[in-house]
C-alpha cells in the first residue's frame, strides 16, 4: 500500500492534460550545468508531443543545453493547498535554429499565449522579437501526472 502522505493524487487523462497544457501556464525547465541544477520560468507551447520553448543562442540555458541536453519541466497550479493540478516530465531539449523563418513562427505562436495583442505592439513586446532566437523542443520520456481539483 502507497504512503498516503506522498501520494499526488489520481493522474490526469491524455485529453486533461492536453487541455491543461493548451492554457499559458508557466512551465519550470530544470537542466543541470555540470554538478549544479538550474530551474527556469519559460514560457512554451505543446503540440501534443513536445513542450517548445524558445530562447536566445547568447543565453546560458542554451550553452547549458548543448553540453547536456537531459532536463525536466513542471507545469503547475495551486488553487488551494489540497487542490493541485500538475504534469511532471523527463527528457531531452533538442535545439533547433533553422530554417529561421519556422523558428520564428514558433516564436510568435509562443509569445501570442502570453501577451495580449497590446501587449505584443508595445515597444517591449516588439523587442522581444528581435535578435536571435533557437527553439528548444522538450520531447518527453516519462510524464507523471496528477488533479486533486475534484
């Protein structure tokens, strides 16, 4: 019998997590730079496979990510201290930097999750747009899932 104080809850269906996962949540990416873990907010997209995110090649995720391309994501929410909805998942961050103009596609899909289409105008949003951008496609190993919302 499972210790009832370390279980998650009942796990999510494929369609619940898919739906959970189409909201702009915030995902925590988790890599390690040699013997030193890093967590990162990211914003992402899931197409139903894979978690994209997006990033910059001047960046230290990026460099950290070419040495050792292991890494986990969380992608949670609290609304209250019992009721929680999460979707933990191991794998591997390919990077892809070509062709530039799918990259930017993917790009402007990410951030039309998280900005409004003011937002996306201002003189913030459109900077964000500049300079180089890679994608960094997180294709799951293993998933873990749970909702205790119900």
């Amino acid at each position: 019998m499972r210790d009832p104080s370390t279980a998650d809850g009942p796990p999510m269906s494929r369609a619940q997590m898919d739906r959970f996962l189409a909201r702009p949540l915030i995902a925590r990416l988790a890599t390690s730079d040699g013997d030193r873990p890093r967590v990162l907010p990211m914003w992402f997209w899931w197409d139903g496979t894979a978690i994209w995110m997006e990033t910059s090649p001047t960046f230290a995720n990026y460099r950290i990510l070419r040495r050792n391309p292991n890494a986990a994501i969380t992608v949670d929410e609290a609304l209250s201290g019992l009721a929680m909805r999460a979707v933990v998942m191991r794998g591997r961050v390919e990077i892809v930097d070509a062709p530039r103009e799918e990259v930017m596609a993917t790009v402007q899909r990410i951030h039309e999750r998280y900005l409004s289409p003011g937002e996306r105008m201002s003189p913030a949003g459109r900077a964000m747009l500049l300079g180089s951008h890679v994608l960094l496609r997180f294709i799951p190993e293993r998933t873990l899932t749970w909702d205790t919302t119900t």
